[in-house]
C-alpha cells in the first residue's frame, strides 16, 4: 500500500509541475504579445494598426512577417507608418500577383 501511495504522491506532484510549467510560459507568452502589441501601437498609424490586424486574422504567418518588418524599420527611423506605407510593404513582401483574365468567346 505504501508503494502505491508513494507513485500516487510523485504523480501528483509531477502533474502539479508541469501545470505550473505551462502557466509559466503561458504568462510569458502574454506578456511578449503586450510587449509586441505596444510597439506596433507606437509603429504604426491607426489606419494602418487595423490593416495589420485584419491581415493577422486572414493570413497569421505574413502579418507575423510584417510585424517583425515593422518593428525593424520603426527601430531604424522612429517614424510612424501610415497606411499607405503599410500597403507598399505588403506588396513587396508578397510579391507581383498574377492577373487572371477569362476570355469569353
């Protein structure tokens, strides 16, 4: 019986830890996202906050692209970029995209 008290306790205990290990890096990661959230807040311009934001929702790995350009260009000039700006990015990251004609005949 002892044994089986002993595994229950080191089990529990493991269990316990390992909660606690992922509320940590939960915590973490919340507050790198406020961290991140601020800085674009003080990069970008409101037009272009929510461009960003409507971006993160359609396409999540280019707005991360984005961001981290953002972030990079703000540290360089500590200028705003407006929305306009924001869009030229956009299409420099992304490429060309091809026109698509249909010819009825």
């Amino acid at each position: 019986m002892d044994d089986i008290e002993e595994l229950r306790r080191r089990k529990m205990a493991q269990l316990q830890n390992e909660v606690a290990y992922k509320q940590q890096e939960q915590a973490q990661q919340q507050q790198f996202e406020v961290q991140k959230d601020l800085a674009l807040n003080a990069a970008l311009t409101p037009d272009a906050k929510a461009r960003l934001t409507n971006l993160r929702l359609a396409n999540p790995k280019l707005a991360e692209q984005v961001e981290q350009l953002v972030m990079y260009v703000f540290q360089q000039t500590h200028k705003k970029l407006s929305d306009a700006e924001l869009k030229a990015v956009l299409e420099k990251i992304r490429g060309k995209k091809k026109e698509i004609r249909i010819i009825r005949k």
